[in-house]
C-alpha cells in the first residue's frame, strides 16, 4: 500500500465560520475528516477496479496444446499402470540358522529349506504374497507356473 493513501488523525481545532478547511500536509494527509473520506473511497475505488481488471485477466486465459496426445484412443483405467516397475520375488523355502552356521557357509555347502521338492513356491508382489506356483525349467531357465492367486483376503501363509 501507498504511503499517500494513510491518514492521520489530529485533534480538530475550533472550527472558524467560513474558514477555509485545512491543506494537506507534504504527503498529501489532511485533518479535514470530509476529504479524508474522499481519499479512502478513491483508494478503495481503485483497488477494486485493479481486482476487477485482474478478473478479467485470468478469465482469458487459453491452455496450449499437448503434442503427443493421442485424443482416439484414451488410456484409462488399469491401462494407466501398465508401465509402473513392481518387485517381483519367488520364494522357493525358508530356513533358520545360527550367525555360527552361516558364517561356516563356502562354496558347495547345502542349505536345508523348510519346503519339499515339488512343493508350490510362493510369489511375492511388492512384498505382498499374491500367488503360488510350482517351479519348471523352460530352456535351461528357471520358471515360475502359477497355480493358484490368492485375492486380497485369502492371502496365503505370512507376508
């Protein structure tokens, strides 16, 4: 805000039958309480056309265009996170063992795990137990076939 637009109040002095009223003082401030009225609503007269102006401003605003945007065929729904990265880890069996043991362990040493051979192996998805399956090597690869997907309740054995 300006300083030209405060106004300070003095005492009134007597007041003279015909008396001119008071000029401002350097900073444009006046006593007379008639003018200073005068000089608030042209301040608040201003303000509001500066807002009102600035409204119509904002209500022409054009958005460009998005190259790349392909308007005849939308991708929505799942299609959305058909490109997101999730950690995928296939759980063949799990063991405990003493810091002694593992510290023991060099190569061609044989841990035990808690599953059988043929026995289904947990899948995991972003730490969460999704699905099992049975374990198959597919050109010298090791692969994962899914036998059963758990739904969001019926999650198998512990996450």
């Amino acid at each position: 805000m300006n300083q030209d637009r405060f106004i300070t109040r003095h005492p009134d002095p007597p007041e003279q039958p015909g008396a001119a009223p008071p000029a401002p003082d350097s900073q444009g401030r006046t006593d007379d309480p008639q003018e200073a009225l005068e000089t608030a609503r042209a301040a608040v007269d201003e303000i509001s056309q500066e807002a009102a102006s600035a409204t119509k401003d904002q209500s022409t605003l054009e958005l460009p265009e998005f190259a790349g945007y392909d308007t005849e065929h939308p991708v929505s729904g799942i299609d959305l996170l058909s490109k997101v990265n999730l950690n995928v880890r296939i759980e063949l069996g799990r063991t405990r063992m003493l810091v002694e043991d593992v510290l023991r362990l060099n190569q061609g040493s044989v841990v035990e795990l808690d599953k059988l051979a043929g026995d289904p192996v947990d899948v995991y998805v972003n730490d969460r137990h999704v699905a099992c399956g049975e374990v198959l090597v597919l050109n010298d690869t090791f692969c994962v076939r899914i036998s059963e997907i758990f739904s969001r309740g019926d999650e198998g054995g512990d996450n």
